[in-house]
C-alpha cells in the first residue's frame, strides 16, 4: 500500500515507519522542512499543503503534534500544543475530501487525556469526554476530522495512552530519577495510569490501517492499567532501585503548574474495548513485561 503519515519522526512514527516497510508498504512523509526525493511539504500552521500531493495513498496516518511534555504550560505553549494538533488535522482533512481518489482510511492520533480527570471510573470510547485543556484539546483534534468523514473516508481516532519506550514518552523521562534512586510516587499515588507499549501501539495502528471494522474513537492502552503507585514500585523492581521519596501533590504544581494537574496528578482508567471486540492480542498487557522488555537490564 501507499501510505503518507505526519510526524514519521515522532515518538510513534519512527517506530511505524520501519515496522510498516518492513511489510513491503511505500511510506511517504509529510514534512515541514525542504522535502527531500519522495517527501511532501507541508505547513500546517500557515494552512499550506497541495492536495494534489495526497493523490492515490490509500492510507493516510496523522502522528504530528507538538510535545505536550516539553515545559510548562504557558499560553504560548498551550497555543502550540492545541494549534499543532488541530490545524494540522484540520488541513488535511479538508485537503482529503478534495481530491476525486480519495484514500480509504485516515488514521489520526487523539489521546486519553480527552476524559479528563476521572478518579477510578472505568472509562472505554462511548464514555463522555471530561474537563481540563487537555480534554478540550482532543475534542477539536478529532472534531478536525470530520471533513475527511463527510465525504466517506473511514476515520480512526486513536486514543493514545501514555507510551513506555525507552527511546521517549513518560518512561523515557522517568528513568534518570529513578535511576538515581529518587523516583516516587506523585501525590496520593492512587491515580490510574492508562498506558500502552510502543510496539503494541504500533500494532493498533496497523490494525487500524487493515481492519474495517474500526472506525471513530479507539482507545489504544493495555487491558490492565495500573495506579501510579503500582507503576512506581513496577519500575523500582525491574530496575532495582528504591522508591520511597514520593513527591507530594503541592510540590509537583509548584514545579509542573497546569501540567501537573492534568498530566501527573490525573486519573483515567481507560479500557481498550474496541481493541478488544476486533481481537487484537496484545504483546505486552501486563506492565511488568513491558518494563522488562524496554528497560530491564
């Protein structure tokens, strides 16, 4: 197949890539630089990007958003954030639903921060999106796909969970405290953490790609989610370090602000029901071997 996918050098993208090669697809990059042979230019922000380009892909895969993890959440920040992500999606719906060869599938990064702050309520895609910037910022991410859904592509939301890899993401960020022997639990302890391995979110997304069955919202996350103190001893164990300086709630808004509200402190308990229905057999469902696997020694 012919495929083009935004933000190939993303977390996410640089794992799909070689994965989707591999099986013997043409993937072709959208790309905000001087394009190289083979490239399509793109600048969402400034609305730019000739639909033309898009012409005869089957499948069209939108990963690009700005880091929500990079630094405190001041305006500026929470204007890229949301503008990276809705723009973006929103130029290349529209861009879709011109062309007279239409791709059959348009599969678009969304997040489980859409439902908010939810305690332990056991959340799957038809249950009602939440509160906060982050919520608010999927609800229009996915809304910017409704172009491309208007004129019969099949539309797939996926809902990322917070990805263990050791190349970036959550886990990639928490290893050097925890290595040092400094690593805790945040708050209370008891907030839920919905996350997902990266070669496991790989594979939705090739699922996606190929299984007709999926459309809309599907929440890409293990079938086991743990509280952030269950994630804390996990990591303490599979790399042999203490975890007892827990960092309470007052002082990771001090650092964080906003952030730490709606990344750190929050809970979702998010279940992959649609994975699931479509019989997707997970690599790695319980978090102690996904651990193991990427940053066991």
């Amino acid at each position: 197949m012919k495929i083009a996918i935004a933000g190939a050098s993303g977390l996410v993208g640089s794992a799909l890539v070689p994965v989707l090669e591999k099986d013997g697809d043409a993937v072709v990059r959208l790309v905000r630089s001087k394009p190289k042979p083979g490239e399509i230019e793109w600048h969402p922000n400034q609305d730019s990007i000739d639909p033309a380009k898009l012409d005869g892909f089957e499948v069209v895969v939108n990963l690009a958003g700005e880091n929500i993890a990079a630094g405190r959440w001041t305006d500026d920040q929470k204007r890229k954030i949301r503008d990276s992500r809705v723009n973006g999606t929103h130029l290349m719906s529209e861009a879709m639903a011109k062309l007279e060869q239409k791709p059959r599938v348009f599969v678009c990064a969304s997040a489980t921060g859409i439902y908010g702050d939810r305690d332990d309520e056991v959340l799957d895609e038809q249950s009602e999106s939440g509160s906060g910037f982050l919520a608010g910022v999927c609800r229009e991410w996915e809304k910017a796909t409704e172009p491309a859904s208007k004129v019969g592509i099949r539309v797939v939301n996926l809902r990322f969970g917070p990805i263990m890899s050791r190349e970036g993401g959550m886990l990639a960020k928490l290893l050097t405290p925890f290595k040092m022997g400094v690593g805790g639990k945040v708050g209370s302890g008891r907030q839920y953490v919905s996350w997902i391995a990266i070669d496991d979110a790989v594979s939705a997304i090739k699922l996606a790609i190929h299984n007709e069955s999926l459309r809309g919202p599907v929440n890409v996350v293990s079938p086991h989610p743990v509280t952030n103190e269950e994630f804390t001893k996990a990591l303490g164990h599979v790399l042999n370090r203490p975890t007892a300086l827990a960092i309470p709630a007052f002082a990771a808004r001090l650092t964080f602000g906003e952030m730490a509200d709606e990344m750190l402190l929050v809970s979702q308990r998010v279940m992959p029901k649609k994975l699931i229905a479509a019989g997707y057999q997970f690599q790695y469902p319980e978090l102690q071997s996904a651990l193991r696997k990427y940053v066991g020694n």
